[in-house]
C-alpha cells in the first residue's frame, strides 16, 4: 500500500490542508500566475514537482496559447493524472505535453528544448525536510537540486519558486534533523547555486513567490 501523501487521490484531498490551508492556498498560486513573464507559442513551461498538476492546469487556463509543457513528478501514479488532466483540458489546441517520472536533486532531469519558464511549488523546503537526516545532509541535496534548476532555465528564461519556509521559531545546526529554512537562508543557498538576480513578489507569513532569472554559466 502506497503511504497516503503518495496516493494521488488522498493527495488531491489533502494538499491543501496540510500545506497553506483551504482559505489561503488559492490566493499563494493566484500570485505565482500574476509574476509569470507574458507566454505564448514561442514558450516552454516545465513545472518541476507537479503533483496531480494542479499548478499547470491553471497555468495552462491563463495562458491557452502556450506551446510546450513538460511534466515532471517523481510519483509515476501522478505524473500519469497530471498529463491526462492537461490533456483533457486542451483537445483541440496545439499545446505539446510531456511527462516525465523523475525526481529533482539525481542529474535525472534533460529537456530539450529548454524551458523558458521552470515553476516549482511547494517542492524543495518540504522534500528536504521529509527525506529525513541531517539538516547538512538536507542542505547537501538542495544545493543539488537548485543547481539541477539553475541549468534548466533557458537563457533569459525565468525560474519561480512558490514555497513554505520554516516556522519563526525553527532552531537547528548542521548536524541535527533537516528543517525547512527562513527566507534569509534560502536565498543564501540560492545565491551559492549562483541564483543573485531574484525577486520576492508575495510574501504571507511562511508562504513566498520569488522570481529568478538564472545567470548564465
């Protein structure tokens, strides 16, 4: 038996209760949607840790001439609903859609041609904190993860980030359990993956959107 956060229908219940809550949940990927650059059949979208895609199908409703979406879940179960959904969303327009079942942080992850626009929600702060060890250990996969993000980005292409940082209260060193970050050390760990050109769009107590057009190697 699948454990319940990775069955898609449990997730599609509970997402939004556990994470920003019912009330407010709407109004955090609103904002993400109102910082995306203009997109249309020239553009790429990959959205990185799409769940049930729930992110792209909105997306995919306030920019109808997109020309290219790519997928990308670990959970194959959901990856699989996700590109369904979209698809059912766009029977007759020309949008291209693809999946991919492979998780962020391996070196797995090659699109061609690069995306133009990379959205992820919701996905580093909580996979860090639930792959368990240390906050070193934790730290050690994100940089790879946002350096995995960082070459992903076509050149002048824009990465979001909608995430969940850490509790005022959130204590912990290096070596004691992985925790979510503040916002100060997240944009550290984005400045060592070379990520300095950001921007915070919205910010509601630990929900945050940053805008961030990667710097060429």
């Amino acid at each position: 038996m699948l454990p319940p956060w990775e069955h898609p229908d449990w997730y599609d219940l509970h997402d939004t209760t556990f994470t920003a809550g019912p009330e407010r949940e709407p109004e955090h990927y609103r904002e993400l949607i109102l910082s995306l650059p203009p997109l249309d059949a020239d553009d790429h979208l990959a959205d990185v840790g799409t769940g049930t895609g729930k992110l792209a199908r909105m997306i995919i409703k306030a920019y109808p001439e997109l020309g290219r979406v790519t997928l990308v879940e670990p959970n194959a179960q959901k990856v699989v609903r996700a590109e369904r959904s979209l698809a059912e969303m766009l029977p007759r327009a020309t949008t291209r859609i693809r999946s991919m079942a492979e998780g962020l942080g391996f070196g797995r992850i090659h699109m061609s041609p690069q995306p133009t626009v990379v959205t992820v929600a919701s996905v580093l702060m909580p996979v860090m904190e639930m792959r368990g060890g240390t906050l070193r250990n934790g730290l050690a996969w994100l940089d790879s993860a946002l350096a995995e993000l960082a070459a992903m980005v076509a050149p002048g292409g824009h990465l979001l980030l909608l995430e969940t940082l850490a509790a005022p209260w959130a204590r912990g060193g290096l070596d004691e359990p992985a925790r979510r970050l503040s916002l100060t050390e997240f944009g550290e760990r984005l400045a060592h993956a070379g990520m300095r050109n950001i921007e915070c769009t919205y910010r509601f107590r630990d929900r945050v959107v940053l805008v961030i057009r990667p710097e060429p190697k």
